[in-house]
C-alpha cells in the first residue's frame, strides 16, 4: 500500500475497512444474510484496490468466496451476480497468463448475463457486460504495457545497482491503477443497505478513478 495515500482515497480506505468489520460482526450474528456477505464481498474488493501482489490476489479471492456463500443462499441475487462478475474481472487483470485471463473473462460475462436476467432494465448490469467483452483485448494491452516498460527500466545503467525494486514498483503501481479503472462501481454494492446503519456516508462517485 503507498505510504503518501491521497485524503480522497484514505477516506474511502477507512469506510470499507469499517464496512468489512461490520459485515464480519453481522455475519457472526446472522451467517445467512446474502445482502450483508454481498456487502463484504464488496468491502473486500475495493479494499483489494489498495494491496499490490499476493494481498490484492488474496483479498480479491476473499471476496469471491463471500460473494459465493451468498448466491448459495439466494441463487438469483443479482446485485451479487453483478459484484462476483466484477471480482472475476479483477482476477482476470491480476494474472499475466493469456488463457487464465481469459477464464475469469468468461465468468465474469456469465455472472453479468446472469444478473441482467434478474434485472433486465439496469443499465450498470448492461454497461459491464458490454465492459467485460473488451476485457481480453485491455488485457493484452496492459501486458504489453508492463512488457515495454520492463524493456526501458531494465536497459537503464542502473539496473545492477538496485533499480529492480523501483521496476517492480512503477509495474505494480500501473498494474493496480488499471486493476482500480476495472473496478468502478463496485462501491454500490457496500453502500447497499448503509442507511440502516449508524455509519458515515460514503464517498461520492465522482471521486473515482
């Protein structure tokens, strides 16, 4: 996590660590509500948009199991189809190799058919299907993208004397910053449900990526 977080960003850090703790304290009173695991599962991954490496890939496999556990429950669920959809996508971005990538695409479209058949008129249901078929194609871009600047960081004259962690660095901080544009409007999901409870509002949306 970058140690100078913008005030932006650190606010919405704080809100969905309180909306995860939450969700977990409900969850031990109540482990069959599907809205409060959809809610985690959303906490869980916009949280993953502040982790790099295996965090980020453990936290986003975290909200996927949550957001499974509440399918099981409610199977025609739409807004966690919609959120599993959008956790599949993020999987997808967070591995290099083609074919994987490619899998989690594929869920993914399955997961946002699936909630679009729940809820035929939501247009954010419709616009991440639509998303989620040039998924493959920003996948290979972005590949590439962290292909090229290997190239250039790793030609430097000071490759041997320590610049490989500053490479990691700039890969990682691109890498995450297209993983947090894929992500957008996952928010909802945590915010469903927040009028009943006694916490702050959240951030508004405009202030996203």
């Amino acid at each position: 996590m970058s140690p100078s977080i913008p005030r932006e960003e650190l606010e919405r850090l704080m809100f969905f660590e309180q909306t995860r703790e939450k969700a977990a304290a409900d969850y031990a009173r109540s482990p069959n509500d599907p809205d409060n695991l959809t809610r985690w599962g959303g906490a869980l991954l916009e949280l993953a948009h502040f982790r790099q490496g295996q965090d980020s890939i453990d936290m986003v496999q975290d909200a996927v199991a949550k957001l499974e556990e509440a399918l099981r429950i409610n199977p025609r669920k739409h807004d966690a189809l919609w959120c599993l959809g959008n956790a599949h996508t993020s999987q997808g971005f967070l591995v290099t190799e083609t074919y994987k990538a490619n899998a989690y695409f594929k869920k993914a479209a399955r997961c946002f058919r699936r909630a679009l058949d729940e809820d035929p008129n939501n247009e954010l249901y419709q616009k991440a299907l639509e998303m989620t078929e040039k998924a493959p194609s920003l996948h290979q871009e972005l590949q590439k993208e962290l292909a090229s600047q290997q190239v250039i960081l790793g030609s430097g004259p000071s490759l041997a004397s320590g610049s490989a962690p500053k490479q990691q660095k700039k890969e990682d901080d691109f890498k995450y910053d297209v993983l947090g544009w894929i992500v957008l409007g996952v928010a909802v999901i945590a915010w469903m449900g927040m009028a009943k409870s006694s916490m702050p509002p959240p951030p508004p949306p405009s202030s996203y990526r």
